[in-house]
C-alpha cells in the first residue's frame, strides 16, 4: 500500500529557492532594471563628486587636471552613449510623430479651394 505525503511534506523537501509560484515567476519576469540603474547612477555621481574634489584638494592645478582626466575618462564614455542614446532616441521620437502628422493631415486634408460652407465643383477649377 502506497502512502501519499502530504503537499507540505512535499514542498518541505525542496529548499526555498526552488519553490517556484505564479506570483515569483511573473516578479522575476518583470525585472525592469530599476534598482541597477539608481546603483549605476549613484556610484557614478559619487565618482564625479570625488574627482571633484581631488581637483579642488589640488588647488586646480594643470598637473592634477592632466591626472584626473586621465584617469576618469573611462567614467564619462558610458554616461556619454547613455545621454547620446537617449537624445537620439527623443530626436527620432519627434521626427516620426511630426511625420505621421503630416501624413495623417495630408490624408484628411480639404482641397484648396474648399471652405467650410462652400464647396467649389471640379469644372469650375479648370478656368
């Protein structure tokens, strides 16, 4: 005779993090990068603030300038293609819904000639 374990017995088996439900499938599947990028940000503003810092610790000399950007320019490239993508991004953005405008009046546009309370026949243009 079979004995069947209870569901808990079951679960009790498998350690916490293999004990997958709807709820924490769809959470992990919704990751969207949020806490990552205020880490990346902060650490990254953190940095400025340091280099700034070493400039003025420096007295704003030529030979510490020469050092800090030496040394930090690496910091700036990702920021840099992050800034760049997002400003290229809104560009595009702007020219394809001034694009679509233009397309959806040019689809909805009256002829010339036409005003709201009078409409000009088709023989009376040729003249």
């Amino acid at each position: 005779m079979a004995m069947s374990l209870p569901w808990r017995a079951v679960v009790a088996k498998f350690p916490a993090s293999e004990v997958r439900t709807s709820e924490t499938l769809e959470r992990d599947e919704s990751f969207d990068g949020l806490p990552v990028r205020g880490f990346l940000w902060t650490l990254f503003f953190f940095k400025m603030g340091t280099v700034v810092a070493i400039f003025w610790a420096a007295g704003g000399s030529g030979e510490a300038g020469i050092l800090l950007s030496a040394t930090t320019w690496p910091w700036l490239i990702i920021p840099g293609i992050v800034l760049f993508g997002w400003l290229a991004f809104h560009l595009r953005l702007r020219r394809a819904r001034a694009r679509r405008r233009e397309l959806q009046r040019a689809e909805w546009m009256v002829n010339d000639r036409e005003t709201m309370g009078v409409s000009v026949r088709p023989n009376e243009l040729d003249v």
